[in-house]
C-alpha cells in the first residue's frame, strides 16, 4: 500500500492487500478452534479403541511326548543311584545260635541211630537256618562228637553219633583222608 501505484485509467480495482491477509488470519483461527474442540473430545473410539474378541469354545489338546527306551534306561539309572544313597545298613543279632542248633542235631541223633543228612535241615528257616545247620554238623564232625557215613559211592549220607574219643585230623599232602588216632 506504501508503493507508488501506476496510474490507470479505468475504473479502480483496489483490493485491499490487507483484506486477504485478514481473511487467511481468520481462516487459520477457524482451524485453530476446531483443532481445540476435537482435542477437547473424548480420546476414546478417537485415538484409542477397545479391545474385544469373540469367545470361541476351542478344545485344547495336549500330545503326549515321545519317550524312547534310552531315555526310559537313564531315568531307570536314576532311581537306582537315589535309592542306593538312601539305603543303610543294619547290623542285628542273629536270632539262629551255632550252639543251640549243635544241641538239637545231637537231640535228633540221640532219638535215633541214624538220621538222614538232609532231614537235619529245615527248609523254612531258609539260607541262613540251612548255613548255621551245616556249621554245626561241621564243629560237631570236628570234635568227633557226630559221624557221617555212607553205605556206597554217591549214596544218601548218614549221621550218627560219634565216639569222642576219636579226633578228625587233616593229612597234608593232599589226599584228603582222615586218619584214626590220638
């Protein structure tokens, strides 16, 4: 507006310079309130939506794992190796006696005069009853106080009693003989 104008001659087309920049301040404030009011909205289905989803029965399957042999093996290992460290030892008196089962093979042999080997043994007290039997029969074969004879080769043996005064005794050199004396 301050700039020489060119004279024309024609009618006046002033348009003020001013007026479009008044329009575009107010267009700018316009948007500006605009922008204000939608900010001043509630955010919710605007920035901001929620979440929802349909609920569908669905049936969960769970498979089972493939367990191979080895694997059995190791975890088989395992248990083994745990139980042996839990395992304790218990010492207790054996309730089966050397000399109490010498005085009863010596009450049998004195019912009788001979006794079957085998009926001196009693198959319910099991290994340990079978081990203290034969122990006995052995120290009383060692103090002369039993006999065990046989009426032929790989006949049933027999036990009688013995004369105590006639001792067992070991011949060296490997014949494996006893020999009578005293």
């Amino acid at each position: 507006m301050l700039l020489p104008r060119p004279h024309s001659e024609g009618p006046a087309d002033e348009s003020d310079p001013r007026a479009e920049l008044v329009r575009r301040l107010q267009e700018y404030e316009r948007f500006k309130r605009a922008a204000e009011g939608i900010d001043r909205m509630r955010r919710l289905e605007r920035d901001t939506w929620v979440a929802s989803a349909e609920l569908i029965d669905r049936k969960v399957v769970r498979i089972a794992p493939q367990v191979t042999l080895q694997e059995m093996l190791l975890a088989f290992q395992e248990v083994l190796s745990r139980n042996d460290m839990f395992a304790h030892h218990h010492v207790q008196r054996e309730p089966l006696s050397v000399r109490q089962r010498m005085t009863d093979v010596l009450s049998v042999l004195t019912a009788s005069a001979f006794v079957d080997f085998v009926r001196l043994f009693r198959a319910e007290e099991g290994r340990r009853g079978v081990t203290v039997t034969f122990v006995a029969v052995l120290e009383l074969l060692r103090e002369g106080l039993i006999e065990i004879v046989q009426a032929e080769l790989y006949a049933p043996l027999h036990v009688r009693l013995g004369n105590p005064s006639r001792h067992l005794k070991a011949v060296p050199g490997g014949t494996g003989g006893a020999a009578n004396g005293s």
